[in-house]
C-alpha cells in the first residue's frame, strides 16, 4: 500500500538528474520540511522538528525538474506517494528506505516568483487538438491568439 502526500519544504541540494540504464531520464534529491512556531514568552518566530524527505521524479517530469533554476534552499511543493524499499547494506544488514516518487513538482510561490515555459508535449495525443497547439484540448489554434482568455470560459 502506498500513501500519496504533498510536502512543503526546501531543498537541501540541486537536485540531480541521471538516466537508467534503459535511458529513462530520473531527477532525485531531498526536501527539508521544517516546523516553525511562536515562542509566546519571546514573540519570536523559532524552528521546530524537521522531516527530510528523498524524492525521485521521471521521465518528461525528472527532465523539467533539472531544467528549471532550483537550487539549495529553494521551496519547493511536491506530491507523490511514499515508497518503502527493503535492500542490504555493504555488510550485509537488512534495511529499509522510504521515499517519495513524484507525481507533481512546483516551485513554492510564497516568498519566490517563477517565470513558466511550457515545455514541449511529447504525448502522442497532443496533436489531436483541431488546429490547436497540442498542450492543451482548449488551447487556441497556432496564430490566431486574440483575447481568448478574457473571452474564454475557464475548462475547470
């Protein structure tokens, strides 16, 4: 059984990006979370427990990850669901990791801003849009961009 969860926190690295031996592309690092609370006889703001949490993406998603500016510090908000995996260490003792496998990844807009490019869709779907530009099933077609946004109903 797996538990998806939502983690907010910081990175502890710049997360790094390898591929398998198939060639699958696989982002990996870890995310700190960290308790803060007031101290009421001090009025100060105070770090409390922290929760470190190892993280691996793929495919198209490990590819954005490492492509975006995300270094050491940076807030992140990641989903995914929580793996345990058994293996033995070097001496031969049984042991166990647990680990997030990423669902989304988002940059924490909280005290950061992002700039957004859309990456280019490798679905094989995306070009079954009459005329659009394949992300999207509500997306515009490719040169007549008007005010469709202000014009347009929101699909969700």
């Amino acid at each position: 059984m797996t538990a998806t969860i939502t983690i907010h926190g910081g990175l502890t690295a710049q997360p790094e990006l390898r591929y398998s031996q198939s060639g699958v592309p696989i982002a990996s690092g870890t995310v700190a979370s960290t308790d803060r609370y007031l101290d009421k006889q001090t009025q100060e703001w105070k770090d409390g427990k922290s929760l470190y949490v190892r993280w691996s993406a793929f495919k198209d998603l490990a590819e954005h990850i490492a492509a975006s500016n995300l270094d050491k510090g940076s807030q992140v908000v990641i989903t995914g669901k929580l793996h345990t995996r058994q293996y033995e260490d070097r001496e031969g003792q049984k042991r166990s990791s647990t680990e997030l496998e990423v669902i989304d990844f988002a940059v924490s807009l909280k005290r950061a801003t992002a700039q957004v490019t859309r990456a280019a869709s490798t679905s094989p779907t995306a070009s079954r849009t009459q005329g659009g530009t394949g992300d999207e099933p509500w997306s515009t077609p490719s040169g007549t961009q008007t005010d469709a946004w202000a014009a347009a109903e929101v699909p969700f």
